[in-house]
C-alpha cells in the first residue's frame, strides 16, 4: 500500500499529509507542460453587493453500494477529454460526522472527527484525532458556502466562534458568526470510509490558460438509526443507512506566473470543470444513482426523523459530541441495565465496524476504483 500510496503514512499529521499532496499535484502538473504556471487555492466568491464568500464548488452522486464504483478513475480519465488523474495522490479518512443542528436550521452543522487505530490494534479500540466544526449552506446545490476550524482536544466543549473569527475574519459572515455560537446538541451520526485522490483538468477553448485542480473521493458510509447510536426497533439494528458516494470538489487551479485572470474568468473556469465531471459522472451512472436533493449530514437528519424522533426529544436527550469521544459516560446509564455506563464511543466505533454493516477497508476502496477497464 506505501508503495503505490506514498501519502498514507501520513494521514494522522496533516500538516505533512498537505504539505507532500501539494508536492505531488504540482510534480504531476509539470508533466502536463504547466511548468511556468503557479498554483491558487480556490478564491473567494465576491458577491454583487461586494461581499467574500468562501464557496465549496462541489458536486456529488449517491448510488447504493460502493462496489458501483469499480475503476472510476480510469473511467472518468477515459471519458472526459483533459481529465488527468495525479499520480501518488492517493489518501483516506475514517471520518464519524456528527449533525449538530436540526431540519430547520439555516445552514448545515457538523462536528467531525478521524479514527485512528495503532498497527495490529483491535478495531474496537478508536482513538479520535483532528476534531472539527463545520457550517455549511444547505441542499446539494452549487457553490455553497462552508466554513470549518480545527479544534484542540481539551477546547472541544468551548464555543468555537473565537476559531471562525481568527480564521475567517471580515469574510465570515455575520449569519454564519451567530449561527456558530449556537450550543451544539448531537441529532445523528454517520461513519464514512473515504478514499481520495486528485485530478487536474485542462481544457483551453473553454477555460483559456486555466487548469483546475479537482479533489475526488468515494466514500462509504454508514448513518446510525439513533442519535445516542442504540438500537432501533423500527429498522431492527443501529443502522439505518449504508449507502455510497462519489464527491467531486475543486480544491484550485493554476495559472502561468504573473497572470492575474479576472473573478469572473476564474469562476467561470470552476464551474465549467465542475459542469464537465458532472456531466460525465451523471451518464456514467444514470441507471445506478439515488436522486436526492440533501446532502450526507442533511440525510442524517432524515433518518433520525425517519425513526420517528421529535425534535423535542433530541433536545431532551441533549447529547453532546464530545461525549462520543468517551469509553464511558459520567451519567447515561443502559436502559437494561442501569448499573452500566453506556460507552458512546463504542458505538460509534460500530457504526464502522459492526459485523452486518461493515465498512470496506481503505485499501478495499482504493484498490477497487483503480481498477483497470476495457477501452
């Protein structure tokens, strides 16, 4: 696996993780004769009235299994002109999402982790890393906002807001300021498998001198039934959905040094290449995807509501997400039993690795879309 996926070995540290992805994307880049170009981060959306939003241009399809995605990368190289998979970027996450605010909240609140395991350590043991809060717009239209900060440990119970602001500054938007001091309160989980890779898109009569840099990944994922993750008489298991998704993301772009392309020409570039894969995905998988207008944590929502649970009941339970990050809760005691602790974070950890439902191993995945295909 290190051999053909240099960039694992480094996925508990992302600042190396990034750091070698970047080296890997611009090596390849050059191999495409765009040596005399330089690499952007993708920009910020300025708005009529002069406001700078920070824009996920993405897309995504959902299908039923994750098996539906055999040989992707060679499929999608081979049908999208100027579509160049970059070589050695391979990476992965374990990643337990956790939506942190209801269907009627005015954006998407997710808090999020990553599990790691020592070598040869049971599974049963997780360890979370890299803790998250995110604020997304909602649906799964284009160009949505998202805004997300990094958490210490031992600050996950504070409000994150001082994050936001020192990250964001006059860019945060004031809605988005308010709406992430909100207490967060743990309606639902999803425990996703993801392997990721890059790509670099070219395509001079519709983009000019532009290359875009896009970010893909096929996640498998899990979503718990309930929102303390127990059992649910109504799907008779702790999980209500496994389902499968490939995500497509334009993470930047290049452009020859010394250029200064306008914003209209940059945006114009990302959703033209945003367009294209999605055109391309759309027709490839037409037969196989499950339309829906929610995204992953959206559908968290949904499935929690699908069991039959108010929202005055999530409110009641107010479970933390931090308390997911605990072998043994301080006051939550088994209905069956109360004499026990209930351990949050080994059910949490079964919404990955629970026998009926489990997960595909990372290298499972990657293994898998890196399929060769008949031409």
């Amino acid at each position: 696996m290190g051999k053909h996926r240099p960039l694992l070995k480094h996925i508990r540290n992302h600042d190396t993780l990034f750091s070698e992805l970047a080296m890997a994307r611009n090596s390849y880049a050059q191999s495409l004769g765009l040596n005399d170009c330089a690499y952007h981060k993708t920009p910020k959306f300025i708005t009529a009235d002069g406001r700078r939003l920070t824009i996920e241009p993405e897309r995504s399809l959902i299908v039923q299994n994750y098996q539906t995605f055999l040989g992707v990368k060679n499929i999608l190289q081979r049908d999208i002109p100027g579509f160049y998979i970059v070589n050695n970027s391979d990476i992965g996450f374990r990643y337990p999402t956790a939506a942190i605010a209801g269907l009627d909240a005015p954006f998407i609140k997710r808090f999020r982790s990553e599990f790691f395991h020592k070598v040869d350590e049971d599974r049963s043991i997780c360890r979370p890393r890299n803790l998250s809060y995110g604020i997304k717009s909602r649906g799964k239209g284009d160009n949505r906002q998202e805004y997300e900060v990094w958490v210490p440990d031992e600050h996950v119970q504070l409000d994150p807001t001082p994050l936001f602001i020192d990250k964001y500054g006059e860019d945060l938007p004031d809605d988005v300021r308010n709406f992430a001091s909100l207490v967060p309160v743990v309606y639902g989980w999803m425990g996703v498998k993801r392997a990721a890779f890059e790509a670099i898109y070219v395509n001079k009569k519709s983009m000019g001198d532009i290359a875009i840099n896009i970010g893909l990944s096929v996640d498998a994922y899990n979503i718990g039934a309930m929102p303390d993750l127990s059992y649910s008489p109504v799907v008779g298991s702790s999980i209500a959905v496994s389902n499968a998704e490939l995500e497509w993301e334009v993470m930047g772009y290049y452009a020859p040094k010394g250029a200064h392309p306008t914003h209209d020409h940059i945006w114009s570039a990302i959703n033209h290449a945003i367009e294209a894969v999605g055109t391309a995905v759309n027709d490839i998988y037409d037969k196989e995807s499950i339309v829906t207008s929610e995204s992953k944590t959206e559908r968290i929502l949904s499935c929690i509501q699908g069991q039959h649970i108010s929202t005055e009941q999530v409110l009641q339970w107010n479970l933390k997400p931090w308390e997911f990050l605990q072998d043994a809760s301080m006051h939550r005691r088994k209905s069956h039993d109360p004499s026990r602790s209930v351990n949050l974070l080994g059910r949490l950890n079964r919404l990955f690795y629970q026998e009926s439902f489990k997960l595909p191993s990372l290298k499972k995945i990657h293994d898998l879309i890196a399929q060769p295909i008949k031409r």
